[in-house]
C-alpha cells in the first residue's frame, strides 16, 4: 500500500516528460517539415555543419554487416573531420555530425528510427542497410523529401526507376548485377554447362537469378535444378541433397544468412557432390564461411566483388588499405568487431558523400541530389582497380561493375578470374 | 530409390535437432507442469560457456560437462530467484514468466558474446560415410544416439526411482505433495536445473549446425514445442518420435510434393499435427487425462 504514492508520483513525472517529449519534437517536426530554413537552405545544415543520420541493424542476426555500415562510414567522416572537414560547393568548409541507430533490421523499427533522426534534424539519411528496412524508410522519404541515399542493398527497388523515386539512391551493385556477372562468366566458356540454382524466397533471391537468366538465355548454359528456401528455415540439407540428384557442374547458391551457406557448402560435399560454386558477395568472407564450409574441397568457389580486402597481404602496401585501417582502427573498430566487407564499402561511400558534397553549390537537399546524380568515372577509395563509382544512370546504383574473384585456400583470399 | 533414402535420412538429422530440444521442455513440464519457453534461452546460454571453454582450448567433452553444470545450476537460480514467486499463482502468469525470461537470457548471451553467428566445435568427426548411395554425417548418428540416450535415462528417471516419482507428485499436485512431506521446492529446483542442464547437451549437440549466436534456438523451439505437443507434453519417448516425424514429413513433402515446393514444406507437418491432435488431444503418446465429476 505504501508504494502507491510513489507510483502516482511516478506515473505524473512520465505523463509530465512524455508531454514534454510531444512538444519538442512537435517543434523540430514544424520546423522540419517546412523543407526549407529561415536563410533558405534546408534542415541540418549550417555554414560549418552539416547532419546526417542512418539507421541499421547492430544487434540481432544482421548485426555484423549492419554495424559495418556505420563503422566504415563513421571511419571515413570522423578522419575527415579530424583533417579539417569536407568541402563543399558553395566555398564553406563543414564538419559532418553523424548520428546513428539500430533498428534490428526491423522495418518497423526502421521507420521510427528514420522518423526520429528527422526530427532531430538530419540533412540526409545515408547508407542505411537492409531491403525490406529500407522499402518500408522509401515511401516517407519521398514524400519528406529527405535525401535517402547510397543504401547498402543490392535489391533493384532502390535503384532501377529514379525517376518516380527522386529522393532514394542505391551504392552497392544490384543482385542482378552479381548474378549476370555469373551467367556472363558461364557463357563466355562457349560449351554446354548445366547449373542448379538455389535462392532465397524473396527479392535478394528473385533479383539474383534474374540477372543470371538474362545472361544466360539462348546459351549452352541450362539450369537443370532449382530449389528456393525461407530465411528462417534451419538447415538446407533437403534442399541441397534435391539440387545433388542433378549432379550439375554448377551451382548458384544466392543464400544470405551465414550459417545456412556454410551448412550447404558442407552438405553438397558431403554427398559427394563437388560441383564449382557462385557465392554472392555479402556470404563469401573466408574466415566465416568458406573456411567453416571446408570450401577448398570444391573444384572452384567463385563470388563478385568490387572492394579491396583490408586484412589482405595483398593489398598490404596499398596506400588506399593503410588510411583505411588507420581510420578504421582510430574511429570503427568500437562500432563493429569482426570484419565483413560491408566495412570497406560504406568507408568507400564516405568518399562518394564528399564527392557530392563538393559537387553542392547551394545549402539545399535538390542541390544535394542533384550533385550526387552528376557523379561519374570516380575512383572510390577501397574499390578494386576498374571498378568506378557512376551515378548517372537512372536504373542503376552507384556502382554498377563487379568483378568476378576465386577463393584461393592457400592464401585464404581471392585470386583474380581469367575464364571458366 | 537412394534419393528417397537420402531424403529421410536428412529428415530424421533436422528431426534430431528439434528433438534435442524438445525433450528439455517435455522434462521441465514433467517436472514442474509448465510449459517453458525460456528453455531455448537457457540452452543457449549455457552453451555458450561451453563455446567460450572451447575458445580457450577446452576440449568439446569437457566444455560440454561444464556447461550441464553451469546449465543446471542456471536453471536451479532462476526457479529459485524468479519463478517460484509464480508457482502459486495462475500457471499462465509463470508462462508469461517463462517468455520474459527467454528474452532476458537472450539480452544476456548477446551482451557477453555479440549477435554474430560463429562456428562452434563438433562433438563428432565432420565427415560422412555412405550405405548403398545414402550419406550419413557421422554428426547426424553421434546426435541421434546421444538422444535416444537421453530418452532413455529420463524414461528411466520419471517411471524407476523416487526422485522421478517425487518431481511428478509435485508437478501434478504441489498442494498434496507438500502435505505428503515431499520437499516440493527442492524438488521444483532440481526439475529446472536437470531441464536447463538437458539444455545443454541439446545446445552443444546442434550448434555445429546451426552456429551458435543468441538466437540458435528461436526457429528450432516452435518445432521443438511442436514435437512435444504431439508427443503428449510428458513423454519423453512421443517428444522424439513425433520430431522425427515433422523432420521427415517436411523434407518428404517438400521433395514429392510439386504443389508444396520449399516454400510450403514447413506448413505441411503443422497440418499434420493439427489433425493428429484434433483426433487425439492427448497426443501420440500423452495420458488421457479425465476429470471426475
């Protein structure tokens, strides 16, 4: 009994904040939705400062990728900052202030993530991760004209009509692009191949054997096999040992959760099926899969890439990979703890970001999209040689070239492709 | 003929995994009445000490005994910290209980050990061998023996000797058995502690497969709870047998049946044991259990 006091005390202080909460952000949202400040130039940024925000996964089972979006991000903008700050069109010098959220890659979350780093004020909202995340930010972000911008997801939503989604740019090649690099790979070996395919049950899957069957159509290359899976199942044991009674000389395996593409690299050898493989870009870390997977036992394991490998003694002496890892070990490493290469490609957007920025004649968001759409032939910092940031096209991302590499366990890295 | 082999082969190994778990709630609800959705948390949580013991050079074996110890002792301390101010109550209170606990203890391993699926040592040699065109995983046959084991033991435990009898005095009746002058509360104790320990075993026995991470379990336990529904909730013998059902039955479907594809295969068990359970609500091998009016 005595407590009860305490609790109507209590319950009036969270009713008390909790207005207070409305009214503040009930404030910044007028401000906000104005579009334009009182000089002219649009929410979160000023003559020395510019905000902006994303919002990605950092706990949950996409944690890892999910944090690299922000530590590499984060590694580019505070070195950045620490050396002056970013110019910008418009002749001023600004610091970048950058605010980041989880959102457990719960589109739900996601949502009110975005609604919360806009009503603190943010300029854009930049590199978030996650397909299903981010279509669910789209359709606010269009409609607050709020620069969505240079995501870290492959799905064609973000990138294929920019027209009718002014506001909204993908950065990483589409999944289609890695599949065509597959069916391309396979074509050009001019003999008759066959080919299992097994994908996920949704865009990330759909979007692979897309660009694969583009590729391919009219060849000698024939898919004699194909299973699909559900991101929650917990093997994929049947699905492999269906794809193993084709006995194919090929198999495309577009499956993004780690554990179940160890578990079929694992599986297929087992039943002594060694077909070569196509692993996608965002499950093809050596140290996490294909070392787990026993990867080497297979003839060759091919994925796409398009990012310098920091931990690679090859680029050891790469002037590019030592700013990064001074960077990265200075401002990301407290934010994501193991590797993936999701790191090295949202530093490289850092670079594409200033690219934008210096290209921003006025303090306004259209200036900003306008400047970031003008970008072409621009060597990113960590992408592989040939590989050029292009955002001029307007059913593309900002990087629309993959290269296709080999794993080579000996070294545990990837060695470069010359053919099938 | 081999493919068809194959097929259930695979079944029966996705049946191991959820059966490993479902004999961990068909112990706790033998040994307490509940239902307890936290024993993927608990499990989780006490393989990951075995996983940080194997981290530091540990042998799998030894890992795996200390994390029973530590499981057991984990489960012992959250009846006596948390559920026993539930056990008089409404039992749906102590489920509601049960799920914040899983939440918690799924909160904690994150805390300590991150999101992060990683690879985790196998008990048994990673390789195969194969019968008449059929693989097994020598992981596979080391699991479903060590389960059948297990069945055995808590078989043993519940049907031979006083302890048993006693969990399920108290289970069935806390009232009575207090008055009998059983020491329910330990008895309760101990019912937490041998589910979470099972845990345990379950947890290291799947998480070569799975990766362990915080959430290993999550997909598993609506299988496992399934498994143990239609396996009568308090046999520990219909527990493995209806989850070799549902691995089989998923995996079957998914091969032969064109219309169910993948994308369906997990629904057409569930069916099943929706059917299974509306002629028989006992289960497979549940007691019928009538009330005297």
């Amino acid at each position: 009994m005595t407590s009860t006091p305490h609790t109507v005390r209590a319950g009036a202080l969270v009713a008390t904040a909790s207005i207070a909460v409305l009214l503040v952000s009930g404030c910044t949202r007028a401000e906000s939705s104005g579009g334009l400040g009182g000089d002219g130039s649009s929410p979160g940024i000023t003559d020395d400062s510019i905000s902006i925000g994303i919002s990605s996964p950092l706990s949950g089972p996409t944690a890892g990728p999910g944090s690299c979006t922000v530590a590499g991000l984060a590694a580019y903008i505070e070195a950045q900052n620490a050396d002056g700050g970013f110019e910008f069109g418009d002749g001023n010098t600004r610091q970048v202030e950058f605010t980041y959220l989880d959102d457990v890659y719960d589109p739900a979350r996601a949502v009110s993530n975005f609604r919360q780093l806009t009503d603190q004020g943010i300029f854009a909202y930049v590199g978030a991760l996650g397909t299903p995340t981010n279509a669910a930010v789209m359709p606010i972000a269009e409609e607050e004209e709020v620069p969505q911008v240079l995501l870290t997801t492959g799905a064609r939503t973000f990138s294929e009509d920019q027209e009718a989604h002014p506001w909204t740019t993908g950065f990483v090649p589409t999944y289609a692009t890695e599949g065509r690099a597959f069916g391309e790979l396979l074509v050009a070996a001019d003999r008759p191949i066959t080919v299992a395919t097994l994908a996920q049950n949704d865009d990330f899957g759909q979007s692979y054997l897309d660009g694969f069957t583009e590729a391919t159509e009219g060849s000698q290359v024939e898919v004699v096999a194909s299973a699909t899976y559900e991101p929650t199942d917990t093997t994929l044991d049947s699905q492999v040992t269906e794809l193993a009674a084709s006995n194919a000389d090929v198999l495309l395996s577009a499956v993004s959760v780690t554990p179940l593409q160890v578990g079929v690299l694992t599986k297929a050898q087992s039943l002594g099926w060694l077909p070569s493989i196509f692993l996608p870009s965002n499950t093809s870390t050596p140290g996490t899969i294909l070392q787990p997977g026993g990867a080497e036992a297979y003839p060759a394991v091919f994925t796409p890439s398009f990012s310098k490998n920091p931990n690679s003694p090859a680029f050891a002496e790469d002037e590019d990979v030592q700013a990064y890892n001074a960077a990265f070990e200075e401002y990301g490493s407290q934010i994501a703890t193991t590797y993936t290469p999701h790191c090295t490609w949202s530093y490289a957007e850092g670079a594409v970001l200033a690219e934008a920025f210096a290209g921003m004649e006025e303090p306004t968001r259209e200036s900003f999209m306008t400047a970031l759409r003008s970008i072409s032939d621009f060597q990113a910092p960590m992408l592989l040689d040939g590989i050029t940031v292009d955002t001029t096209s307007d059913d593309e991302a900002a990087i629309s070239t993959v290269e296709l590499v080999r794993y080579d366990a000996g070294t545990g890295g990837f060695a470069p492709v010359d053919g099938f | 003929m081999s493919y068809f082999v194959q097929v259930v082969v695979d079944g029966l190994s996705n049946g191991a995994i959820y059966a490993a778990l479902a004999l961990a709630i068909v112990l706790v609800h033998r040994a307490t009445g509940l239902v307890n959705f936290a024993q993927g948390g608990m499990a989780v949580a006490a393989t990951f000490v075995a996983f940080a013991l194997t981290r530091a050079g540990v042998p799998v074996l030894l890992a795996l005994l200390a994390a029973v110890v530590f499981g057991f002792v984990l489960g012992a301390l959250l009846e006596r910290g948390v559920m026993r101010h539930f056990e008089r109550g409404d039992p749906d209170t102590a489920v509601v209980a049960t799920i914040a606990l899983l939440v918690l203890l799924t909160g904690a391993s994150a805390f300590f050990f991150g999101y992060e699926p990683q690879p985790f040592p196998s008990l048994f040699p990673n390789r195969t061998f194969e019968v008449l065109g059929v693989f097994v995983s020598f992981r596979s046959i080391g699991t479903i023996l060590v389960l059948i084991a297990v069945m055995v033991g808590l078989q043993l435990l519940f049907r031979s000797t006083k302890l048993g009898l006693a969990m399920r005095a108290v289970a069935d009746n806390p009232e009575s058995s207090a008055l009998s002058a059983l020491p329910v509360s330990r008895l309760l104790m101990i019912g937490w502690g041998l589910a979470a320990g099972l845990g345990a075993v379950a947890g290291v026995l799947v998480a070569p497969q799975l990766f362990i991470s915080p959430g290993m379990l999550d997909f598993v336990l609506v299988y496992a709870l399934a498994a143990a529904i239609l396996g009568g909730l308090d046999s520990p013998v219909g527990a493995v047998v209806a989850a070799a059902f549902i691995g089989v039955a998923e995996n079957l479907a998914g091969a032969y049946l064109d219309v169910v594809g993948d994308d369906l295969k997990i629904a057409v068990p569930f069916v099943a044991v929706m059917v299974i359970l509306v002629v028989r609500p006992q289960g497979l091998f549940g007691r019928k259990t009538t009330v005297r009016v």
